[in-house]
C-alpha cells in the first residue's frame, strides 16, 4: 500500500503505511521472501527519507 501511495505522490501517506509494515517485520522468516520483503520496505524508506 505504501510503494502506491508513493507512485501516487502521497509521501504522507505512503508513510503513514510504511510505519506499521515495518514494525511487523519480524514475524517473517529469515529465508529469501522475507529477505525480499525486508529490502524492498527499507529501499522504500530511503526513497521517503526515512531512516532505519
């Protein structure tokens, strides 16, 4: 939800999703999707200018 409030230039918004996800962050495994999830919220962050 977060990468297509960005895409529809709501940085606000897409923040405001992008929170919450990564708060969750650890209930996914250490395996390659949640690898692949993990990368994908911080290359998010950084986009938004978030920080870790």
């Amino acid at each position: 939800m977060s990468e297509c409030c960005r895409r529809l230039g709501d940085p606000g918004r897409a923040r405001e999703h992008l929170q919450p996800a990564r708060a969750e962050l650890g209930a996914l495994g250490d395996d390659e999707y949640g690898q692949l999830v993990r990368g994908g919220l911080e290359r998010l962050a950084g986009q938004l200018g978030e920080t870790a």
